[in-house]
C-alpha cells in the first residue's frame, strides 16, 4: 500500500464500492488525488491570507501612500472580479477535456499577479503603486474565476460522492492551521504596522504558495469523459444562463445560497458593533485572522463529514443556527447598560463573532458538497459557473441593503440578515437530498 493510500485511509472515511464506480481508471487514484486535493486547497488558502483584500491589501496600499478610495474598490473587484465572470467564461472552459490545466492556468495567473503586486510594493508608492496593485488584484481574480469553476469538476470526476465533503472539510481545517500560524506570527514579530517591505517579502511568499499549488494540481490524474453530458446548454452564455430559468431545482439551490448570506455578511457588523459598544478585544489583524482559522480548525472535520451524510441538512441547519446567534447577540447588545469593554461585553461579542465564523465554515462546506454532488459532467461545470454569477449579483445586492440599513444602526442590518438566513434554512430543507448518506 503507498504512503498516499495509507495515509488518505487514516484522514478519510471511505466508499471502495463508490470509488470504483467513478469513470475509466479514476477508482485507482482516488487517494493519491484527493491528498494532492487537500493538499491544493491548503496551499491556495495559505495565500489567500496574504493577500485578503479586507485586511492585507489596505495596509498595504495606506503604507504605499495610494489614496483611500482605491481601498475600497479592493474587496468588490476581488469578490465579484472572481464570480461574475464566470457564466461567460463556461462555454470556452467546456472545451477542455481535461479540466486540470484550467486549474493550473488558474492558479498560475495568481501566482504571477501576486508577484507583480510584490513588486510593486518593494519599489513602488503612491496613486501609480495604488492603481497598478488594483490593477493586479483584478488579474488575480480572473485567475480565481477560472480555479471556481474547474476545480469542482475535478473533484466531482476524481472523488466519490460520501468524500467530496471530507475533502473539502480536510480543506478547510488545513486553512484553519495556516491562518493561526499567520496570525500568530504578525502579532508576535510584526505587530500592527508592517512596512511596505515587510508585505513585498509577504506577497512574494504568497507567489510561491500559488507556484506550488500549480505544480501540485498539476499532478492530479483525472478521467477525460468522452463528451458533453448537457446537450447544448453550455454552447454560450445565453445557453448556460438559461440553466437558472429552466432548471427549478438549481433555481432553488442559488436562491437558498443567496438567503444563507447571513454567515457570509454578518461578521463585519458585528465587529462594528463591538467598536460601537466600547470594545477593543477584536481590533487587530493578527487577532482576525486567528478567530477565523481556529473557527475553521473546528469546523472542517466537523461540517466536512456532515456534508457527506445530508449537505442539504447542513446548510439549513447551519443557516438557522447562524440567525439565531445574530438575534441572540442583538438582543443582548441591545439589553439597557449592556458595555462591550467589559468583560462580559467582550465574551459576547467575541464570541459571536467566532459562532458566526465557525458556522460560516458549515455553510460553506454544505453549499461546495452540494453542488458537485448534485449533476454530473459539463452540466457541473454550468451550475457551479451560473450559481457564482448570480452570487455575484446577489452580494452586491444584499451587501448594498445591509449598509443602507447600517447607516440607521447596525442591529437593523444584523436583523435584516437574520431574516434572509431563516428563510434560507427552510429554502434548503426543501432541496432534493443529492448526498449519499451514509
């Protein structure tokens, strides 16, 4: 037995009879390829936290001297840079029988974005260095398109179902590791005001993750099928968007994603409302990024084999459990003398804005299984490529709501999302079961 059959029956909770019934030669190379798939997915997370738009890329552009208002175009060209694109980009990805090098050229176009962004801190300043960093956060989206839609589909052809949620919970524990270890070392040896150097040698390491998990991916063997599973839905644009139209069932899938915003969009409020409150605990990069990774540590194990059972179930339950700890924060906040530098003050708000992260994981998780769980070939590639669209959409939607409701107070944009988040759950106790369940 090989070191990777070892150790993938060590970590995973395996189906033999499902891997040997996944297509051509792929039930042979089931462990090799879903340890290079974690492996990939810790390495790509690994640089994702380099290179946060919400934390990282700030500092980096208030260090460089570039205007303010170039930091806030970071977060909606990197979110919907990465999503909206992808309806349109199907078509020519279909083309490829073998998925894997759309997953390499992915990850390579941010490896070399990341590297310009690198050296345009090391010698750069200024609105020039400002713009030419946004400019390299929007190539590096369009690498992250192209990684989005192929990488489901590489899972789906070269993992079983009853694996797929182990794989992507592995995945996130491994994404949970690195961001304590990164958060430990920028408070420990940079503390909160790392120079622009400091980020250049910082994004240079953030290269070198996406080099390596180019050259990682690129070692998957996945089965070419023989052609397309979907008639001509994804032909076009207007043929792979039509999928939302015709298809109720996939229709009810995204609509249920879009309600279950409320783990996604609920943190930052509620770190607004602890500095709102008096609290100070939660202030500082280090201490984000170790909340967030201790929250996916725990969750991953946890969601990842839950997935397999019922990912529907665990969207919804996740969903409605996430809702309820916003209301439970919000009624709690709102309790007459309430003080968040107190130390209770501190003990509810940190720890809902863990509960919210750790459940974020399980809805994440859930909705990821889901979707390569429930269609098969090129019509996977479609839903994954037509749900993130429409997400793209969708968050600049709900986003844009939340902050209107924001400016009359906080509670009001937490309850709002509370709300889309029930309904979320009772969408996604509606879905057709997709998952194994075992």
């Amino acid at each position: 037995m090989s070191m990777s059959e070892r150790l993938y029956s060590a970590v995973m909770r395996r189906d033999l009879e499902a891997e040997q019934a996944l297509p051509g030669d792929a039930g042979r190379h089931v462990a090799g390829n879903g340890m290079r798939l974690v492996l990939s997915s810790a390495l790509q997370s690994s640089g994702d936290q380099i290179v946060k738009p919400s934390t990282v890329l700030p500092w980096l552009l208030h260090a460089l001297g570039a205007p303010a208002a170039l930091i806030g175009l970071l977060v909606p060209i990197r979110e919907s840079g990465s999503m909206l694109p992808q309806a349109f980009l199907t078509p020519l990805v279909v083309r490829v029988r073998r998925r894997t090098w759309v997953l390499v050229l992915g990850s390579v176009v941010q490896a070399v974005s990341v590297a310009a962004m690198a050296l345009v801190a090391a010698v750069g300043s200024g609105t020039t260095a400002g713009v030419a960093i946004v400019g390299a956060l929007a190539v590096f989206s369009l690498g992250r398109c192209l990684t989005s839609i192929a990488s489901k589909d590489v899972q789906g052809r070269t993992v079983p179902k009853g694996e797929r949620g182990q794989i992507n919970g592995l995945g996130t524990m491994a994404a949970g590791i690195v961001a304590i270890t990164l958060g430990l070392a920028l408070r420990i040896f940079a503390g909160e005001n790392l120079s622009a150097t400091q980020l250049a040698w910082l994004l240079a390491l953030g290269a070198a993750f996406w080099v390596a998990t180019a050259a990682v991916q690129a070692g998957i063997r996945e089965p070419v099928e023989d052609g397309p599973t979907t008639g001509d839905d994804t032909d076009s644009p207007v043929g792979v968007l039509r999928l939302l139209r015709d298809d109720r069932e996939f229709r009810s899938f995204v609509t249920t994603r879009s309600f279950l915003l409320v783990s996604a969009l609920s943190p930052p409020f509620v770190v607004t409302l602890a500095a709102t409150a008096g609290s100070s605990t939660l202030a500082g990069l280090g201490g984000f990024v170790i909340a967030s990774g201790v929250a996916s540590l725990i969750g991953g194990r946890i969601f990842g084999r839950a997935a397999d059972r019922s990912s529907r179930v665990l969207m919804a339950a996740t969903g409605a459990v996430a809702s309820l700890v916003v209301l439970v924060l919000v009624a709690l906040v709102s309790v007459p003398g309430f003080d968040g530098a107190s130390t209770w003050g501190t003990v509810v708000l940190v720890t809902g804005y863990f509960l919210l992260t750790l459940l974020h994981t399980g809805v994440r998780v859930g909705r990821k299984t889901y979707v390569v769980d429930m269609a098969e070939g090129d019509l996977r590639t479609a839903y994954v490529a037509v749900s993130n669209t429409a997400m793209g959409v969708i968050l600049l939607i709900v986003g844009g709501i939340s902050s209107v409701l924001a400016l009359a107070g906080v509670t009001w944009a937490l309850l709002f999302l509370a709300g889309l988040g029930l309904l979320g759950a009772v969408w996604g106790w509606r879905l057709p079961e997709v998952s194994r369940g075992r």
